[in-house]
C-alpha cells in the first residue's frame, strides 16, 4: 500500500534464527521487565517516537510519515457494530490518543482519556456511477494526504464513504509515529474481531494488554544506555566500516533531493523455483528470507559490479512477549551488509547472510537514526543514508480485514511511496507460493527496468538454487 511499513516485517521469519541462537546460548541478553511508566510524571518518547517527532517538526506538512489503510466493504454493514469497534480500540491503545508537548525543552507524551470520535459516514449514493468513483478517489486521496499536527492531534482518524446501502470505503491514518507495519496488522485483526462480536450482539474479548506503549517507551531508554547502548554501537561501527553507497544504473540522473514517488511491479516466482528456495533454507539450516536476501544482495552485485553491497531490512522490535499486542513504533531497520571475493559460492554466501542476520539481530535495538548520527556518514539529501535497496519478506494479505457477510478488499486507488530506490518485497502465502514486488523510485527507473530487474532476479535465484 505504499510505504514499506505496509508489509508485516521480518520478525516471524528472523525469529527463527535467533531462537536457534539463543537457545544454544550463544547470544541474546535477558533484560528486565517492562514496567509501568508512572503517569503522574511526564512521559518520555522512544527513539523511534523522537525521531518521527523531529521530523515533524522539521516539515509539519509532510506526508511522508503517515500510513494509510483504506478498504472497500462490499455487503451488508452494521455501522454501529463498525463505531463500537473504533472507539474500542482508541479506548483500548493509549498510543492512539497520545499528543506531544514540549516540557523543558524536550518533547513528551501526553495521554487523552477516551472519548468516542463518531464515524459519520459520508453520503455519495446520490452521484452518478462514473462521478461517485470520480469521487471517491478524491475523497481517499485527500484523506490519505493531510499532515497531522502532533502538539493537538491525536496520530489517528478515520472517514467512512458510503457509496450505496451495501457499498462502504473506510480509510485510516495513521501517523508513524504511533504506528508501525506490526500495528497495521494488529488494528485489522483487533477491528476484524470486535466487529464480529458487536454485530453478532456479543461483548468482545481480546487478550489484556499487559503495557502500554509509553511503559515500552520508558523501559527502552533504561535499557538502551551505558555499556549496553556502546556494545551494540560498536557491533555496527564494524560491521558497517568504510560502506560505499550503491550507484545502481538509472534510467535518470539522480535528483539533488531525494524524491518519494514510486510505482512497483509484480512478477510472477516459479513454483519449482520457490520449492528450491525452500529446500535450500533447509539443507543451509537457515529461511527462506536469507535465501532471498543473498539473492537481492548478488543481483545488486552484478549491477554495480562490486562484492560489497548493504541491503535494509527491518526488524519488528517486540523481542519480549508483552510487546506482541502493543500498538505503536517498535521497529527498527537494519543494515545488512555482505562481502565475499569471486570464488564463494551461492551456498556460502547464505551461511554468510545467516550468521550476519543472527547478530544483527542481536545487535537491533540501536535505533537506525542513532546509528546514522554515531556513523556519520556524508550528508546527502539525494539518497537514504547507509543504504539504498532494501527487502522484507511477509505473510501475503496478513494486514486483511475479515468482517462477516462482507466482501473486503483493499482500495486500490492508493499512490506509492519509495523509501529508497529499490524494495523488494515477497508474500508467503498460505500455500506454500510467493508473491513478489519490486518497488522503486519512479525519479530514477522507468517500468520497463524494474521489470527487467524483475526478470534478472528470478532467473539469478533459479540458477543459484539449482547449483548451490
């Protein structure tokens, strides 16, 4: 849906790695508690908050920080069972009714009891067929693109269009700094299940929320400081010592400033590519995710003709069970890097990715603006800094809403949006087959490269799987 916080991150498929890790010992460091934050004292912000928060402030009306979730429902709606089911899930996530004052100079939270926001929707049924799609694209866009002010609005809101009795489009914003891709898919399973309950006339139950994401807040400046904080900065100042940036071959001259447009195409992944794919994550002791890493990271090799090539990717944060229900900004990106010389073989180069992603791993709680702060490297407004291509790898449609006697599709008419030049992005369906996407920055590639990009991977992963 635009941005790369619309797939559910790498966390189930990393989680493997380290498990295997830590349950040999050989890594992940137990660490206390999340306690409650006392709420009578000013809440402070996470790095991930304080850093969406500088940004706001840099450009109040940017757009480029916000995450849009919009739905078309087909059938029959309860609008009553659907307001139940918002003012729910404000009252139930504190982190949906959090503004951000200044205190001393420094910026803090300032949690708002609940109130019920009225889901009113908006009548179009009187519009000819052609006007009212007309319509309702702008109505989306112009919902999709209006800055928040964060001082005096709380990070959320919704609209709800009515385009006939049984023919409704809702559309949610979110501002990043209260919401990350784990959030997206938890706020469609938690409405998916308070509607069905309130429709059916039932009280809902969901699992208690054990804290808030302000105690996670609190908790992660304790955590990440002194010799913690300088053991994991020192993994990645070696780890990412002398990176060059990647100069892909464009279409364009790259622009002064770093532009958002994008556009993605999808191609199709053979089945009996994907099988090997599989086979060989097995027979490596690894996952599929490290499969298509190291494959991305050897087709960015062959374009830019270097073996030294860094590929972001993100983690979800939540390494401690009380997180798996949290709303809010847990994720951080990581910076993988590979080297190798011209004898390795593909097969080495996935033991490689896989000892590199498993401490990574346990190096990922440094947020990546910090980390950008202490590497320092040359300011340039034309790139993302530290790296350029980036790949996630998730469960295809896991973001979904499931209301009963409703047909429930996602709004096609949304724009998007590159994060950096290049994303990969593969679905694992349910079935055992791959959805894959290639996103990128319409300011430097035309359609006709990325497709030709597109091409060259799958023909780079059939012939590695087949040899390695």
């Amino acid at each position: 849906m635009g941005t790369e916080d619309f797939t559910q991150h790498n966390a189930d498929v990393v989680r493997d790695e380290v498990l295997r890790r830590r349950l040999s010992g050989r890594g992940g460091n137990r660490r206390s508690a999340i306690g409650r934050a006392e709420r009578d004292q000013p809440l402070v912000l996470s790095h991930g908050q304080q850093q969406m928060w500088f940004l706001n402030r840099l450009d109040p009306d940017s757009t480029e920080y916000l995450v849009p979730l919009a739905f078309r429902l087909r059938g029959r709606l309860d609008a009553e069972a659907l307001q139940r089911a918002w003012s729910a899930i404000l009252a139930r996530h504190e982190i949906l009714r959090t503004r951000y004052a200044v205190l001393d100079g420094r910026p803090v939270q300032v949690v708002d009891e609940p109130v019920d926001v009225p889901l009113v929707p908006q009548d179009l049924t009187s519009l000819l067929a052609d006007e009212r799609d007309q319509r309702t694209d702008a109505l989306v866009a112009q919902h999709l693109d209006e800055p928040f002010d964060l001082e005096h609005d709380w990070p959320v809101r919704a609209r709800l269009l009515r385009l006939a009795s049984d023919d409704h489009v809702p559309t949610v914003v979110f501002h990043h700094i209260a919401c990350d891709a784990w959030s997206t898919r938890l706020f469609a399973s938690e409405l998916s299940t308070l509607y069905a309950a309130f429709a059916e006339g039932s009280d809902a139950t969901l699992p208690p929320l054990d804290v808030q994401y302000a105690d996670y807040a609190q908790w992660q400046r304790q955590v990440l400081s002194g010799t913690v904080l300088e053991g994991q900065l020192s993994y990645w100042r070696d780890q990412l010592a002398g990176l060059r940036p990647i100069e892909l071959p464009a279409d364009r001259p790259r622009p002064a400033v770093r532009e958002h447009a994008g556009a993605e195409v999808a191609f199709p992944l053979p089945s009996e590519v994907a099988q090997r794919v599989r086979d060989l994550a097995v027979q490596h002791d690894t996952t599929p995710f490290v499969v298509f890493l190291t494959a991305l990271q050897a087709l960015v090799s062959y374009y830019v003709d270097d073996n030294d090539v860094a590929v972001g990717t993100v983690a979800s944060g939540r390494t401690r069970p009380e997180l798996q229900n949290v709303f809010g900004y847990c994720i951080n990106t990581l910076v993988m890097r590979a080297t190798w010389d011209d004898s390795t073989t593909f097969g080495e180069l996935v033991d490689n990715g896989r000892r590199s992603l498993i401490d990574a791993y346990d190096h990922q709680t440094v947020p990546f603006a910090q980390l950008v702060d202490e590497l320092q490297p040359e300011r340039d407004l034309s790139r993302t800094s530290l790296y350029q291509v980036a790949f996630t790898l998730h469960e295809a449609g896991g973001e979904g809403l499931t209301l009963p006697g409703m047909d429930v599709t996602p709004y096609e008419a949304l724009g998007t949006v590159a994060k950096c030049d290049l994303e990969l992005r593969v679905g694992e369906n349910s079935d055992g087959s791959y959805e894959t996407r290639l996103t990128y920055a319409t300011s430097l590639f035309d359609e006709a490269t990325a497709r030709r990009m597109a091409t060259h991977f799958v023909r780079l992963l059939d012939q590695a799987t087949v040899s390695a």
